[in-house]
C-alpha cells in the first residue's frame, strides 16, 4: 500500500534542542544549589517529555528522588527558563530542510507528533523554518496521553483519513 502521511518527531529527529536544554537545566540546577552538568549528560536524560528530564536531572545531582515539592518548584523554574532560550542554540540536523522539501514535492502529507508542550513547539517551529511544512501538530499537551502511547499517531493519522498502513512513523525513540 502506498504511503500517504509522514509523521515527524521534532527533538531529536529534525531538531537538536540539547543545547537549549543544558542552558536550562543548568541554570535551573544552579537556582536550586546544585552543580551543573555538561550537555553529554542532559542528552542521555532527554526522552518522554520535560517533567522527566527534570527528575533525571535531580536524580543525578542528588543522588535520590527528588520530593514532589522539589520536582514541582524545579518544573516551574525550568518551564520558565525554557520558555525564554528555547531557540537560542537548537538548531536543525543537516539535511532536514532538503528532505522535507523533498517529500512535500512527492506529495506526502507531512505531521509533526512530539511530546513538548505546544508553547514551546510553536516557537521552535517558526524558528527552525518548518511551520510551512507541517500541515498538522500533535503537541505534548494536545492529548491526555503522550508517546509511547498510540494516541497522538493515531490523532494525527484520523485527521488525514489515512489508515496505519499508509502512514510512516520518523523518530528517534518510541
């Protein structure tokens, strides 16, 4: 069966936020009277949304679970401090534009289903150039659910009346 829809993970597959990510955890760590960490660590911590890299981050300079209270001020720090240097130094993987003009060209329907909250994506999306090629986003906050759970894919895929078979799944983890 011939595939119709592309649907695209955003951090990670087009984009590299880790570099944003570090300045931001670094300076959250750093307000909260804890070492930093260089960005080879917040690499391996990305994965499943903010609220874990949050706690991972913790966890390591803690060396234990952080308290809920803790967690919950480290978010609020963190949410703030992203919102300000989201696009300050993440950029695209080399190819990403070539490849999007690509398949738009080929008439694939492209969609973007990321697990970051939809204030940040937007930003990101008009930084980064891809707002013209993604006719469809699935943000982390869209849904009640995130990835790994099916729901976002299969939000995306209903809204372009596809089935699963004519749909491919670009990403860098499940």
């Amino acid at each position: 069966m011939q595939k119709k829809l592309i649907i695209l993970d955003l951090d990670g597959t087009m984009v590299d936020s880790v570099p944003d990510l570090t300045l931001c955890i670094n300076e959250m760590l750093t307000t909260l009277g804890y070492i930093t960490s260089i960005e080879l660590q917040v690499r391996n911590w990305v994965g499943n949304g903010i609220e874990r890299l949050v706690q991972r981050a913790l966890t390591q300079v803690m060396a234990q679970e952080p308290s809920a209270l803790l967690l919950n001020r480290a978010l609020t720090i963190f949410r703030e401090l992203y919102s300000q240097h989201n696009t300050k130094f993440s950029q695209l993987y080399p190819g990403v534009l070539h490849t999007l003009d690509e398949l738009k060209a080929q008439g694939y329907h492209l969609a973007c289903v990321t697990n970051k909250a939809q204030c940040f994506v937007t930003p990101l999306l008009e930084a980064m150039q891809l707002t013209a090629y993604l006719t469809f986003i699935v943000a982390g906050d869209t849904l009640q659910a995130k990835k790994p759970d099916p729901s976002p894919l299969l939000h995306a895929i209903n809204n372009f009346g596809v089935n699963l078979e004519q749909t491919v799944m670009v990403g860098d983890s499940i």
